[in-house]
C-alpha cells in the first residue's frame, strides 16, 4: 500500500483533481469523493467532505473492494468477461 500511495502522491492527480471537487462540492453542497480504478478495487485519491448528521470516513489512498462503494460499481462496468471472472475468485 505504502508503494501505491507513494505513486498517487507524486503522479499529480490529487493535487490536479482537489480544486475542482471542492468547487463541485461548494456547488452542490454534497461531499465529493475521487477515486481510481486499482485491480479489483477502488482507492480514493481526494475527499471534500460537507457536514451531515452521519458521513462515512476513509482515508485518502484506502482500498475499498469494487462491490463496497458506488466508484466500484462504475469502474467494474468496463470490466472484461476475464477480470469479472478473476474478481470472483
């Protein structure tokens, strides 16, 4: 993990992407997540978070399995037949 943070932390993404999932959240008064695709996973790579009653918390550069969050759902929709069938062991 130390590895993929380390890449995320110096391939600029974050630092790129942050400023406008602030805005987006700021428009929309909604927390803003960002997140890649990582095998079958997802790591997120920012979070502009807005007060609510209950928020869900991670840290940035966590690992989250595809079928535990919505950005899994949508990264796993371009899977091909071979990483869906490598995804269900």
């Amino acid at each position: 993990m130390e590895l993929g943070n380390a890449y995320l932390a110096c391939c600029g993404l974050p630092d790129t992407l942050e400023p406008l999932a602030v805005a987006l959240a700021d428009e929309l008064d909604e927390s803003v997540s960002l997140a890649v695709p990582d095998g079958a996973g997802v790591r997120f790579i920012s979070q502009s978070t807005r007060r609510r009653t209950m928020a869900l918390a991670f840290q940035i550069g966590d690992l989250l399995p595809a079928e535990r969050c919505a950005p899994g759902v949508l990264f796993a929709a371009d899977w091909s037949p071979e990483q869906r069938a490598a995804w269900r062991g």
